[in-house]
C-alpha cells in the first residue's frame, strides 16, 4: 500500500536527542491510523473484468481499468489480453522522473492483431455524466477547475465545458499515441514513474492505475536512447503474459481491495494528508495537491 | 538533462498513420529548442565548494548544495565529506514513489565524528534578504504563497512572514532528522525519487539538488521494511566515498554547468513547460507547476 509517512519516524539517529520542542504540532491521525480503523464497507474489491495481471520474470503487476472514463480503450486492452497479444513483447522504455512503457520493440515486423482493433477512438476526456463517483476535493489546482477522486482514480473536471478526465498521478497507466488523437489502441501502454506531468492530462488517454506491483516498474533501469527508450534488445525485459483478471482461474488472482473515495472514511484519508501533527511536524499545509492523496490499496480480509 | 517531452514523440506506431489533425496546436519552442538556442552567459559553472561527488559502485551523483538557503548545514556538510565519514557507509533506505537515504546503518556502534558538529540549527526556512536570485513565477501553488526559483533551485516564500525556503521537489536533497528540528546534521540525507512531497516543505531542512546521476539514486530497488528501510546488509549498497568538489583534482571533476534561472533564457524555459503546442499537443494547460519546470543542466562547452 502506498501510505505517504514523514521522514525518519522510525529512525533513531545516532546521538541522544531532547524531547520534542515546543514547535511541534498537536497528534493527528495518520492515513495509517484511519487505515487501520476503518470497516470492512469503506472497501471494495478489484472487479475482475476491470483487473489486467501483467507477469514480469521479476512478479505481477496489477492495474485496475477505468471504464467508466474509456470504455471504448479498455474494451480493446481487454481485446487484447484475450488475444495474448502482450505474451513475449517487452518494456521498452523508461525515462527518469517521467514513465515506463511497453509493446512491441518491433517496428519493421510488428506482431499482427487479431480481434483487437488498430485504432481506438481518443478518450482523453468524457461527459461528467459518465462518472458517477466523482467526489471534490476543496484544494486548488492550476491545472484542472476542479480535481478529486472518482471511483478510486484521481479525476479533474472542467463544470464549464461538462468533461472529465483521469488525472497523470504517479502510478496511472495511459495510453501511447503518435500525433494522431486516434492513433492509440491500448497496445503500447505508459505508466507514471515520477513528478505528476500534469502538463499531459486531456492530451492522452488514461485507461486506469497500477494498484499493486508498482515499484517492479519503477526501478527498471533507465534508458540510454532519446525519452528513454532501450536501445539494445537485451536491454528490455520481456513480458511474460498480460491476463484479464476474469480469465486466470480464482486461485491465481491477487485478492486486492482498494479503499472507497466515496466514503467517510477516504475523506479523512485525504484530511489526514492535508493536515499533519504530531511531534515531528513543525507546518502543517492545510493542502494536499491532487496527486499527493494516497488511495489505499490491501490485501482483502 | 532533465527535460520533459511530450509522449512518444519519436515513436513510430505499428500502422500507418493519417496526418495530424485539426485539433493540433501551432507550434511552440520545446525546452530542448531553448536550450540549444541559449548563449554561453546563460550558464554558471558549478562551484566547487558546493558541490558533492558520491561515489557509488554503479558511478557519480553529483549534489549541488544551496548556501544561501542552508549555511549552517551547508558548512557541516563540507565538514563530514572533508572528514571522509560517508566513506564506506550505505544507502539504507529505498521507499517507492518517496525517497531514497543515506548514512550509517549501524545504530548501535555509529561511525563518529572528527571536526563535523553532531547537531546544526533547523534551517526549514530562512529571511527572504538571504535569497538575492529569487525569480517569481506566475503560476499559482497550494503549498505556498509564492514560488519560483532561486540560483538554480524551486524555491518558495511567504512575504508575510519574510520567510523563504526549498521546495521538495524530484532530484531534491534533505536532511533527515527526529522529532527534535535541531537533530539534523547532514550526516544522514535523502533525495525526492517520486512525486514532489511538498508537505515536507518548512518541516526539514532542504540542502541542495542532484545534477546528475539521479538515475543511480532513483532505480535502485525498494526496501521491504517500513518506510523503504532495508532490512538486510546486503541489501544496502555501498558508498565508496562522499568528496567535496574541491578537494578532487581538476582533471577528476564533472565538467557541469546549470542554466542560470535568473536569465531571460530561463523564463522561456518555463514558459516552454507551462505553454506546449505542436502537432502532438491537443491542449495546453498554460500553467506550470513549481516542480514541473526543469532546470537545464548540461556538460560544461
């Protein structure tokens, strides 16, 4: 789970130190605290259609669909992990502080789709009406009207133009175009490695978020060639397999829920990373940025 | 150099693609075009009393120090890499989308002191007289009253308060410390390998910025115990020495030199990340945020 934690809690420095001064901030609770008492409802889990299981040599990656804001590319990514279209292609960049991707390091012979489709139409925003779920956050933004959470995805939203869009957060998955808006099918997929570049939000197609596996992604070597891209194949690191959660048998899936943004409860997540306390803190903010409000994810009970 | 570009820009996708659509916007100057078009005065050489070299077994993180903002510790650490006591100490902490630290891993027998002070003053925040580089930038921020840059670094201020300090932002370096604000010495730092902790901002000292080699800090694996501790001495790596720039031979220094952000040239950088256009770009957010912006760093021509 990605729990954001101040720094050096745990760490006992190597010299005696005085009791906390007179600066520090009255005890809060941590998203941990509010983690650890919340009820089996403030959960849901993963929904097996919506659920992509990328198997790397090093483990399984777990990224969760958002269909509701791509119905249109997550049928084709689901298109395309039925066909095992991914089986055997690779990672094929990984730009510092910016994201990893993967599909076909192949581009003279590329491998043939079968029922996916070549083209999907962009999905870079939707209608408000399409998401149900969306709740505000009262933090400002400069790059959206209005930001908050829908359904377990960070999402901003323009109320003028009545369209909303999935937010590039750290961990959220898009989808590799060329300049042609429609030229993305959900076979070459990025994911966030670093600082929110916010800067690409309603410019590409977010089709969900990695909720489980992250940092097998996010430590891959860097590469050599221009934006990150490997150079030499033996650079890349082969995908095993890209499954559909609903077609690995019910042994094999990961038991994953992820916390409500609807609830009470995720409120008070977000409080808790708005406003810190406790003998460390000196400042509190008053502020979370968007893509700094942890969305916690577990292993179901 | 850290620059950001759009998406798969280079990458030629597995069909054919029709010409850029209606929706595209004119053409813009890229960070990369400001860059090339700069003139040698847009640069500063690094000064070799602030700048680091840690030597590690995969190469050399170079850390630009911030004086002005931290001259007490900025003068302990000097003293530490003077007194050669990094040298054979560890990474001892990776934590996903967070940070990675270095120091000593033995609490129990810690390495001592020679000339370096065992405590050094808070320095969360400094008088906004100490800062005579601070540019402003227009765009508005949560996390503080104003923000922009300052000899090469994020900075933000409160004029209110007269105060001014470092932004945590990806590549930043700080000093960890306990619950005392005074506890930090600068012998144990870490740096910001995931999206900007701002809320860390005013609660911890900030000392400087990689300038290069953030690769070797950002990639390595994540440690499995909490906070991203590792938990094994073989899972730390080692550091081979931590030098003052100064104090290496000429011939053995980085030959680096960062854009200075007080220059005409710098503000276009900035312009170039808040306003993008181009065939690829559908939209353009006409804002930037403080960490967004990149701060060219470059081999010395």
């Amino acid at each position: 789970m990605r729990v954001l934690t101040p720094l050096a809690a745990t760490l006992a420095l190597a010299f005696a130190l005085p009791a906390a001064t007179a600066a520090d901030l009255p005890p809060r609770p941590t998203v941990g605290d509010i983690v650890k008492a919340s009820k089996p409802g403030d959960w849901r889990p993963l929904d097996p259609q919506n659920t992509l299981y990328m198997e790397l040599p090093s483990g399984r990656v777990v990224i969760e669909l958002a269909p509701d804001f791509v119905p249109g590319t997550a049928a084709n990514i689901r298109a395309l992990a039925r066909e095992n279209y991914f089986d055997g292609l690779a990672i094929i960049r990984s730009q510092d502080n910016y994201v990893v991707q993967w599909g076909d390091p192949d581009e003279e012979h590329p491998r043939a789709l079968k029922k996916a489709a070549a083209k999907v139409k962009a999905e870079f925003t939707v209608p408000m009406a399409q998401d149900k779920h969306f709740v505000a956050m009262p933090d400002k933004d400069g790059y959206a009207p209005q930001v908050g959470h829908s359904h377990g995805f960070p999402s901003a939203r323009d109320p003028k133009s009545g369209r909303t869009w999935l937010a590039h957060c750290y961990g959220m998955v898009g989808v590799a175009r060329d300049n042609d808006p429609d030229s993305g099918n959900g076979s070459q997929l990025y994911v966030v490695t670093g600082n929110a570049p916010r800067h690409l939000d309603r410019n590409i197609t977010v089709a969900g978020r990695v909720v489980s596996g992250m940092a097998l992604l996010s430590t891959l070597p860097r590469g050599t060639g221009p934006l990150g891209f490997y150079e030499k194949p033996e650079q890349r690191l082969q995908i095993k397999s890209v499954r559909l959660a609903a077609d690995v048998p019910e042994a094999e899936r990961s038991k994953l829920e992820v916390m409500r943004t609807e609830t009470d409860t995720y409120a008070k997540v977000v409080d808790a990373a708005r406003n810190r306390g406790g003998p460390w803190t000196v400042y509190s903010p008053g502020y979370v940025e968007l893509c700094n409000a942890p969305i916690p994810v577990r292993e179901q009970k």
